[in-house]
C-alpha cells in the first residue's frame, strides 16, 4: 500500500523541530555572547534562555537585545557615528 519504507511522518516532523530548535539556540546564545551588555546580564540572559528556551528565545530578540527597542530595530550604522564625531 506504502511505497516508501519506514517512512515516519512524526519521525521526520520531530526532526525538522529539533534542528530548527538547534538553529534558534545557536543564534541566541551567539548573539547575547556578543552582545555590548555587561557580564552579568548577559549571565542572566543564558539562565532564562536556557531555562525557558522558546519563550527566552522570544524575549531576548524582543526586549533583551541591544537596539531591539530603537526605531526600526536595527543598531545604528558606523557611518553616522563617524559622520557625527567628524562635526
């Protein structure tokens, strides 16, 4: 009846969210790692990502994440910085 063998549909699905789990860890711990807070918050950050992965996830790039709560969400570009010290 099935042409494919041993094919899983839970298997597979399980899968795909364990490496989008992988990709989403790694993005946040590489980003509050190099992130300008100091060691402390960025301490406290680990432990609630780490504790709360989906929801800390969520409130790191929200809320915890430099520049997250500028206009536009983006930190500011070096050029104006330069621009600005030149005048």
């Amino acid at each position: 009846m099935n042409d494919l063998p041993h094919f899983d549909l839970v298997a597979a699905f399980s899968m795909l969210v364990l490496i989008g789990y992988a990709i989403l860890m790694t993005t946040v711990v590489a980003s509050i790692a190099t992130s300008r807070t100091g060691f402390g918050l960025r301490l406290v950050w680990l432990v609630v990502v780490c504790g709360a992965p989906f929801l800390g996830s969520a409130l790191w790039f929200v809320v915890g994440r430099p520049g997250a709560r500028r206009e536009g969400g983006r930190p500011p570009s070096n050029r104006s910085a330069a621009a600005e010290v030149r005048a």
